[in-house]
C-alpha cells in the first residue's frame, strides 16, 4: 500500500507534527505508521476529528490517500 500518493501524504502530515510537543508528535506518529500499515482509514480519520486546522486536513488527506491506494490495488 505504500504508493506515492499515500508517501506524499504521510509526509505533509509528518510535516505539520513539527508544529507539536515532541511527546505528542511522537505518539501521533507511532500511531500513523501502525494505520498506513494495517490501511486504517477509519482510525486515521478517528485521530483527524480530535485535531483541528492543517492538521486536521492533513489527516483526512491522508486517509483519502490510502483508501484511493486501496481501491488501485483492489482494481488490479
């Protein structure tokens, strides 16, 4: 699963997590690479409702990323 569309959006999200507290980027992180593995849209967009502005956003980028990068490989 790990497309350029979904490795673009990890990224931006990776980009904003700078605007946090070490211990809360690292957490949001961790989390974010265990739900890009499983294909966890659900949970990702779970963690986007609790953030708010470009965050948020980058959240459900993120997730719309990996359900776009599901439905390609499910075409196949």
């Amino acid at each position: 699963m790990s497309t350029s569309s979904v490795t673009e959006a990890a990224r931006a999200m990776q980009e904003e997590l700078i605007l946090l507290p070490a211990w809360d980027a690292d957490r949001v992180r961790d989390y974010l690479s265990d739900a890009i593995a499983r294909g966890d849209t659900e949970g990702v967009r779970r963690e986007g409702h609790t953030w708010s502005g470009t965050i948020a956003l980058s959240l459900f980028e993120l997730a719309d990323a990996i359900d776009q990068a599901a439905d390609r490989d499910n075409e196949k």
